[in-house]
C-alpha cells in the first residue's frame, strides 16, 4: 500500500490521503467473475482504465481488461518463461534486474497514461495475481493505494469453462492442468494480498446477491462510494443475468472430481471460509499448507503430466497415422470402385448398342420373310 495516512470522509468512508490514489484492484484466475465484479463496481462509481479490451466469444458482456497492461503482462510472462495458462512456479529473480526495472516503469507509465485522472479506479488482469509482488511495487512508486478484491469461483465451474475454450489452451492441457491453473492462481493471490486491505468475495455471492456483495465490499474495503442509486441498481440487475453462470457445480463436486485433487478442493473450502470470515486463521494456514505442498511436489507433478501428455500425443498421432492409412486404402478402394463402374457403364453402353443392333436384324430378317411370302407364293418362313 502507498505510504501516507487515510482520512474519514464525511460518510465514514476510508480516503486515501491527498496526492494518493485508490486502485480496487480484482485478483483471481481466469473465467472466476473478475469480468463481473470490475463492472458492477464500474456501475457503483469506480473509473475504468481508457483502454479496455472489448467484448469476446465467451465474455459477451465484457472482459473490462486495460489491454495495454494485459499486453504487458503477457510480454512479460513471456520473457520469465511462462505464460497465462502455465500452472508451474516462476522466479523474478532469474530475470536481469534490467528487465525487471523496465517492467516496472512501463506499468507505472501506463497507469498514469490510462488511469492518471481518476482518484477512485478499478483494475482487473487475472495475470496480475501472479505479478502482484512487482505490481505493488509499482502502486507503491506511483502513490497508488491498493484494495483488493480476491474473486474465487468453485474449480469445477471454471475447468469445464475453460474446456469450452480449448483452443486457447496450451496443447495438450488436459482438466488437471486446468485444475492446477485455478489453485496457482488463488494461492499466489492470496499469500501475496495477504497484509493488504481486502475483501473476498465469490461469483456465486455476485450472482446471487450483488447488493449484499456489493455492500460487503464497500465496507470491508472502505470505498468512498454512495450506496447505488436505482439507475446504477437497475443497470447492474441488467448486467448480471442468472445465466452468466453456465457451468453450476457444488462444493462436494469438488471433493468427489478425480481431476480436482485435495489441495483443489481443500484451497476452495478454506476461501469460501475466508469470504466468510476474512481473518479466519484455520483457513489461512490451510493454505499456506496448500500452498507449501504445492510448492514442493510441483516440479514432480509438471514431469509425470508433461511425460503423460508426451504419451497421449504419440498415441493420437499413431492413430492418426492409422487412420490415415485406412482412409488412403479406403480412397483407393473408392477410386478402384469407380473405375469398375466406369468400366460396368461402358459394358453395360456396348451391350445396349448391340442389343439395338439384334433388335434391327430382327426386324430386317421378318420384314425380308414377309416379302419372300409375297413375292413367292406357297414360300414358307425358314425355322429357326
């Protein structure tokens, strides 16, 4: 958080002191909510970044993502050897100090260029839950006040989302690198949000109960916001339509999916604890366990997943290869088959000409019989 003291406003809301300004900044993984919950806070008053990413296959509504910073993250990512689909660990400190510094003033020029007017903004990239050790450095230079909102959603609901969008994905990812994905995201989230100001806060709550979530947020973040006026309340109940969620599961799904493991399902147990009661201690050392086990067994796991992914693709490019055999006999029997019929019509043309042929002798041979008969009386028609 920038340094500096926070005054009261008349409304009992939490300022950030003069020359500071707020960032509600939404963290969590991909296809949780953050869409949602960056609008509906857009709605209540915050300013959104200048340049946003518009509207997509699958986020109709929205993704409300400053595309500049999302490129720059995603450039970034690149150059430590990751990217927004990999589940694995990454360390800044294997990146030159130069590269590291150039990230930084570039973030913090493009805060200023997208965001340098607002006193009161929203800021939302899945990335930066990854990022957000750099990404606090920067709010902390820039005199940026951060409040953060740690969006979660049930696994289940966001691996069979992500299915829908495979094409995306890594190839080869399967719904355990889904999987692993949401669990990297919450947990670097959190552990790095931990001493912030922050509320969370699921997608099933927004869903359900935007007033009661929005409520909560304001209050557990102390947003200098007026409750929302009924034009605001009106566009929000519009924005956020009971079928944005597609994908509905429970929290024993979680439990009982083979893909979702124990760490998956103990990490959602202890964040809907945590949206619950936000300094909840069982839950946090839940998954600072999580979170330590992850750690360590993580190299391990990316091997056997990256050698079963190695097998599979062997396997489907043998199959591959069977079936393009048979389709290359198939063609060549299909092409054998219309020769033959070529062949058959030909034949079938001759036996038809032939048979007009017969068919004219037969006529010529009784038409000669038929004049033998007139001109030689008592004649007699040969036998056949």
């Amino acid at each position: 958080m920038a340094d500096g003291k926070d005054t009261l406003d008349e409304t009992g809301s939490l300022k950030p002191a003069a020359g500071i300004k707020m960032c509600v900044l939404i963290i969590g993984m991909h296809r949780s909510g953050t869409s949602a919950l960056t609008r509906v806070l857009n709605l209540l008053g915050a300013d959104l970044p200048k340049d946003l990413i518009g509207s997509g296959p699958g986020n109709e509504s929205g993704h409300w993502e400053p595309k500049r910073i999302v490129l720059l993250n995603d450039d970034f990512l690149s150059d430590l050897g990751s990217s927004w689909d990999d589940w694995s660990a990454f360390d800044f400190a294997k990146l030159a100090p130069e590269r590291i510094a150039e990230y930084k003033s570039r973030l913090g020029q493009l805060l200023r260029e997208d965001c340098g007017s607002s006193s009161l903004f929203v800021l939302k990239d899945p990335r930066i839950s990854r990022l957000l050790p750099l990404v606090r450095e920067v709010a902390q230079a820039e005199n940026i006040d951060l409040r953060v909102a740690l969006v979660f959603r049930n696994p289940i609901e966001v691996v069979d989302s992500l299915e829908k969008r495979k094409e995306s994905w890594a190839a080869g990812y399967t719904r355990v690198d889904a999987a692993l994905l949401w669990l990297r995201h919450v947990l670097d989230a959190e552990a790095a949000s931990r001493d912030l100001t922050r509320v969370t806060v699921s997608y099933d709550s927004l869903l359900s109960d935007w007033r009661s979530c929005a409520a909560k947020l304001v209050d557990g973040l102390r947003l200098p916001l007026p409750p929302p006026s009924p034009e605001a309340a009106a566009n929000i109940g519009a924005f956020l339509l009971p079928s944005q969620q597609h994908h509905q599961r429970t929290a024993d799904d979680v439990r009982l999916d083979p893909s979702m493991m124990p760490w998956v399902a103990d990490a959602y147990e202890a964040l809907r604890t945590l949206e619950a009661e936000p300094q909840a201690v069982a839950a946090l050392r839940i998954l600072d366990r999580v979170k330590s086990e992850f750690e360590a067994v993580s190299p391990v796991t990316k091997l056997i997943l990256g050698q079963a992914r190695a097998h599979h693709k062997r396997e489907a490019e043998a199959l591959s290869a069977a079936l393009a055999s048979r389709e290359a006999d198939a063609n060549a029997l299909r092409e054998r088959t219309a020769a033959l019929e070529a062949e058959a019509n030909v034949l079938r043309e001759r036996a038809a000409t032939l048979e007009t042929k017969l068919g004219r002798r037969d006529r010529f041979a009784k038409w000669g019989r038929r004049m033998a008969r007139k001109l030689i009386p008592g004649a007699s028609s040969p036998r056949n």
